[in-house]
C-alpha cells in the first residue's frame, strides 16, 4: 500500500530541505503548466477567469505594436530574481538581447524593463505585496497592476524610486492609460471588457 501511494505521488509533492530552486522548475517531471517559484515553494496556478485571459492577450498585443525595436514582449514566461524565487509574470516587456534561444525557459530579472500582473482572486496578496517587494529588489523599474473592478479593468502604476529601491505610485487609470515610461503608451482600457458588456454599459 505505501509502496503504492510512494510511487503515484509526484516527486514535486516533497520539497528538499530549503526549499526548491529555480533550476528545479526545468526539471521537476509533470508540473503543472505556469508553476511558479516563490520564497523556495511551488505556487500553482488557478483556471483562469475570461477577464484575466483578456486582459493578458490586451497588453501584449498592445506593446507590441508600441514597443521600441530594442525591447521584446513576452506572455507568461518566468523571470530568474534570485536562486529560490523565479516567478511567471503575465506579461513582461524586455531587452531584445536576451531572447536568444527557442529553447530557454526563463529570463534573468536584470533584462525586465516592465513587468505586468493581472489579478486572480487567489493570487491577489501576490500581485499586491510578495511580487512588488520581490521586483523592486531586483531593480526591475516599472511595475503594473491590472485588476478587475465591477467588470471594468484598472491599472495600477509604480515606478521604482533609485533611493529607496522601492516602487511608488505614479497612477491609476480606469477608461484610458496614458503614460510617458518605460515608452509612451496611450491605451483604450474599455477594450478589456468583453464585447456584449461593452455594448449594455453599466445598469
């Protein structure tokens, strides 16, 4: 019977003594897709909501057609911060030179210009306390927060202070964001919103 149990658990069920590393996530069998490194645990990823889903194909076809030629815009891909955290923002904008190769993994933090989280109901202290603190830390210098408020998107803005190596707030933006770094972005935000509910408008 424990012979039994022993061999149907997957070998990610038990973490090492100190926790996992970022190079474990290449190679931990059967992950679940989107699995994150965080403080040394696995954090895995909640179904996605049709806002979520939305809001992550928004900005990245959005950058990508206002993005410098030098940058590159990447969706869900993991970020290396240090040996026990590589987490997986939803939408990251990065120095061109360090997309290489077809084949890698992970980023290293110090190439994120703009990193971009959009809420879940399970990943809302994450997105709002554990990641800022963890990409401020690793100089990335401009953070966004999307978060959906009564079906209608609103982004969160900071930017990282030199000073104090933490972000500050620069603004928050309902229907339309416009703001002048990491590039000028001037984006219609009413375009998240699913197309029948844009149609109806509020109640």
């Amino acid at each position: 019977m424990s012979i039994e149990s022993e061999a149907s658990e997957p070998r990610w069920a038990v973490p090492p003594e100190g926790g996992w590393t970022a190079d474990d996530l290449d190679t931990l069998p059967n992950l679940p897709p989107h699995t994150e490194l965080i403080d040394g645990s696995l954090v895995f990823v909640s179904p996605q909501t049709l806002f979520h889903s939305r809001a992550v194909s928004f900005f990245e076809w959005q950058l990508q057609s206002l993005v410098p030629p030098e940058l590159e815009v990447v969706r869900e891909f993991t970020i290396d911060i240090d040996r026990y955290n590589r987490p997986e923002p939803d939408v990251i904008v990065i120095d061109g030179d360090v997309v290489d190769d077809p084949n890698q993994t992970r980023f290293p933090a110090e190439a994120v210009r703009l990193a971009i989280e959009v809420v879940s109901p399970e990943s809302r202290s994450r997105d709002r306390e554990t990641k800022p603190v963890k990409y401020a830390r690793a100089t990335i210098p401009h953070y966004w927060r999307v978060e959906n408020h009564d079906g209608r998107a609103v982004v969160y803005v900071f930017e990282r202070e030199p000073a104090s190596g933490a972000y500050t707030s620069t603004g928050i933006f309902h229907d339309r964001m416009k703001v002048s770094v990491p590039f000028t972005v001037d984006l219609d935000l009413t375009a998240i919103t699913a197309r029948r509910s844009r149609a109806a408008g509020p109640e």
